[in-house]
C-alpha cells in the first residue's frame, strides 16, 4: 500500500519494517502443509500441532502466531482456516497462490542484492544452473504466473466485450492463463500462442490447454530476433494481439523492434491489448520497476505517457487505459476510436480524478454514508459559519432528508483532496459536470467545508447558485465515519499546520 500523505502513523512505519516476517510465515505455513492439516472443516488444535514435524512447544507457538494474524482461528478446542487462507493457502482452493509463495522466496534472494545491483546500474551476471535446475525453475515460475493470472484474467475480461468471433493473438503467453480465460469467455474465438520453444514444451501438458487444443495453435519462438522461423509461421491477420505482463522484461528498443514486427499482422479493425503494471497507475508499478532492475537484464516498468507515444508513433493513436482492481492496468490501442473496447465510465472518472489532483478516489455505496443529529447540533453550536454562509446550516438539508436522498443513487465516489479549498471546489464541479456527459444524469456532488466561491456570501441571495454545493457535514454525514467505511486514513487536527485534507461526495445514477 503507498503511504498517503496525511498518515504519519508509527503503525504504517512498523508494517512496512515487518511486512518481510509475515510473507515468510506465509511460506512456512505454506511448506509445513499445515492449511491440509488443518482441512476445509478444521481439526483439533493438539492434533495439527502433533502433526507438524517440530518441537511440540514450538508448533503451539507458530500456530497461537498464524492465530494472531488472521491465518487461522481458534474455537475452543477447535482450529479452523480463515476465509482469506481457505482462498490463498489452502492447495484445495482454486485460487491458491502456493507455487507464487515459494516462487517469491527465490526473488528475496535477489532482493538481498538490491545495493549491488543499485551500484552495479544493472542486474547481476545470475548463477548458471544445470539444465534440470533451469526446467525446475521455469515449472516454479510458469506456476506461479499462472496463479497470478487466475485472478487477474477476470479482472483483464470485465474490460473487453469483443465480437462474436476472431482470433487473438498473446504473446510472451506463459502459463497460457490469460490466453485460456479469453477463449472460454468467447467460444466463437481462435487462439495463437506465443512464447519461448522451452515455455511451448513445458505448458503443453497443461490440461486446460488441452482442452482448446482445436481453438489454438502454438507458434514458439523468440519474439525479439526478427529472424526467428517463428515470424514466418505468424503470417494470418488477428483481430486481438494481447500482451500481458510481457513489456517490462525488456527495454524500449526491443519492444518497438517487437512492435514493428507484430503490428503488421493486425487487421486494420484490430486491438492491441497491453495488460501490464504501469508507473503511473498505482503504487505497485513503482516497486515492480526495482524488481524489474533485479530479475531482467534490461526490463523496467514503462509509464501509460511512454506507451501510448510508442503505440501512436506506430500508427496505433487510439488509446483507453483501464485501472484493475488488483493493482495493474490495461492500455487498448487501436487505429480507428471507434474500435476500442468499451470503456467502465466509473474508470473514466477516477481517471479524471487522479488527472484533476484528487488524491484519493473510493467508491461508495450511497446507503452506508453515515448521517447524524450529532454532526448538525456540532454545526449549531460550534461552528463560526453557521448561519453566516448559504451553504450551511440552517439552510442545509435536514439529516432525515438527506438520508432519503442517499437511498435515491445505486452508487458514488468519494474525492480526497487538499486545500486551496476554492479549487477543490471548482474540480468537484468538473467532476460533476464529466460524470453527467459520461451517463450519470443523477451526478450530485456534496463538497467538503464552507462555501468559499465569494469572498463575501450573500446567504439568502446566492450570487452563483448553479456553483454552489452543500458540504456533506452540513447536511448531517458523519465525515469521518464515512472516511473510516471507504478505507481513507483522516484523523483530526492537533496544530493548524497539521496535513489537511478535504473530503467530497459525488453521487452517481
Ligand atoms: S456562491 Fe457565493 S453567495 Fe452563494 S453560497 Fe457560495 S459564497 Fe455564498
């Protein structure tokens, strides 16, 4: 998580100095088995710990931590897996994530070479290994890749609603995740898969590949020697070329020289679809650059800017990024607009958000916003702009009325933001204004704090009614319950050159 601005907590400091110790009892949970020991309808504490192969006293200890963590919990005699380690730890599950644990615990030991490398200006000349070790490290790193891509393919779908039928074309195809959820999402689809000949051999077994075997064909080869056999082979047009975490392995020259030689091969109706971390689309992005610095010999994260610049300088100049939930995003380029994907108009304004210098965009549900006699008596008999200001109070909305008016909108967006407080409000009012040309003709924006459009208000006879907008305190909202249900650190203010923040409501139908 990136440390907003306003959070000086020594908590945040001692998360981050101790985050390395829960993903090693994460892994240790993982390697003692202890989540099968445990089973999907739990077992009795003594006997999980008499079936881990340590020091009884010691396993007490390890499972009393996992217990303190949220790993497990303990009823009575009983011990059962959290949901979140039913989901992630337990080999039962679907979506389990053991092949990415222990895959993380070989990229901690290049973490560990982090000043090397940072002195170094590059990655280290890795350790050879023998052959059997490389196949054993591909398996692991295939594994891996594809349980990330479990969860973010469905993610990487909700974006694209394509034709009936086409072909898609992934490259750098990996676990062949991605490729597999897009074909059975779209059975009228055809399928080439790309990766390196030792990939091909290793993932062919796959038994979900098996099964589209008459849907996809696989094309091996190395994508950045042009003269590879394998570009002879890729000779049909493709509607779809997608490239899914693929471009931070290399530098900019090898991805244009992979560009102009891919590009061609798109129908002039087609997409290219660049699924990846971007810089500028969430803290992983940053972190992920670092991480490439360690594992590749010249891959980095690129930026959405950088890009697109690449995709349009290629005659590809129509572009739509989509923020994922799960930290990555997808760029769309396509050579005419109105071939590109749909675009979610909620993306499109916490886009407009960020753009606009919000610093933080949360989606809320309109009904839990909590409204309070409280906050209004707080008004009456605490506040200097009481009765002063058309905005506020008693000219407001009564808590119960605005408790009504909640319940009239399906959905809305919380805007953080920073003083000075007459351009917060002028950006909430283009928030509003993009919101309603996007679809959502109910947009209502509540802002945060007093009306300060004139420097001198005229209560009863606003100058700009069609500016104004009430504050959500005015109306009876709880502001900083309501910071607490959608995740925003906000704390109140000791000294007035604490970090202030404002906080706005737009709600959205
Ligand atoms: S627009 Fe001007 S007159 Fe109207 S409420 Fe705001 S400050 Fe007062």
């Amino acid at each position: 998580m990136m440390i907003q601005p306003q959070d000086i907590s020594y908590r945040t400091f001692y998360d981050k100095l101790t985050g390395y110790r829960v993903s090693r009892l994460m892994l240790q949970a993982a390697r003692s088995g202890i989540m099968e020991i445990v089973g999907p309808d739990g077992n009795a504490y003594e006997s999980v710990q008499n079936a881990l192969p340590w020091d009884t006293r010691a396993a007490g200890r390890f499972i009393d931590t996992l217990c303190g963590l949220g790993f497990l919990f303990r009823r009575g005699t009983m011990l059962f897996r959290s949901p979140f380690s039913q989901i992630y730890l337990s080999a039962d599950s679907p979506r389990n994530q053991l092949n990415t644990l222990h895959f993380e615990e070989k990229l901690q030991d290049n973490w560990q070479q982090l000043e090397k490398v940072l002195t170094n200006g590059a990655r280290l000349q890795p350790v050879d290994k023998s052959d059997e070790e490389y196949r054993q490290d591909l398996r692991l790193f295939l594994g891996a890749m594809d349980e990330s891509a479990q969860i973010r393919s469905r993610e990487l779908l909700e974006t694209i609603s394509p034709q009936e039928t086409g072909t898609i074309m992934e490259i750098g195809a990996g676990s062949g995740a991605y490729l597999a959820a897009f074909l059975e999402t779209h059975p009228g689809w055809q399928g080439i898969f790309c990766d390196l000949p030792d990939v091909v051999e290793t993932i062919a077994t796959d038994h979900r590949l098996i099964r589209l075997k008459n849907r996809m064909r696989y094309a091996p080869g190395n994508l950045l020697l042009p003269d590879d056999p394998m570009w002879k082979d890729l000779s049909e047009p493709v509607d779809l070329i997608l490239a899914s975490n693929f471009f931070h392995c290399q530098g900019e020259e090898e991805n244009a020289g992979i560009l102009q030689r891919l590009l061609p091969l798109l129908k002039p109706e087609g997409v290219v679809a660049i699924h990846d971390f971007f810089k500028d689309t969430g803290h992983r992005g940053a972190l992920y650059d670092l991480h490439m610095m360690l594992n590749t010999y010249n891959g980095r994260v690129y930026d959405t800017e950088e890009t697109a610049s690449l995709l349009k300088s290629m005659g590809v100049p129509f572009i739509s990024i989509h923020p994922l939930p799960s930290g990555s995003a997808v760029l769309y380029a396509s050579r005419r607009a109105k071939y590109l994907p749909e675009v979610d108009p909620f993306q499109v304004l916490k886009r407009k958000a960020t753009e606009l210098g919000f610093t933080q965009a949360v989606a809320i549900s309109p009904p839990k916003v909590p409204v309070a006699r409280w906050v209004r008596e707080k008004c009456r008999t605490g506040c200097p702009n009481y009765g002063i200001k058309g905005t506020c109070p008693p000219r407001t909305m009564e808590p119960e009325q605005m408790k009504t008016l909640l319940r009239e909108f399906k959905t809305g967006i919380l805007l953080v933001g920073e003083p000075p407080l007459r351009t917060y409000h002028e950006n909430l009012l283009e928030m509003e204004k993009t919101a309603f040309k996007r679809g959502f003709h109910k947009a209502l924006a509540f802002t945060g704090g007093p009306c300060t459009i004139c420097d001198q208000c005229r209560p009863d006879n606003c100058r700009y009614p069609a500016k104004r907008r009430y504050s959500l305190e005015s109306c009876g909202c709880d502001v900083f319950g309501l910071a607490k249900e959608a995740g925003i650190i906000l704390t109140t203010l000791e000294q007035k050159t604490d970090y202030v923040q404002y906080i706005s409501l737009l709600l959205l139908e």
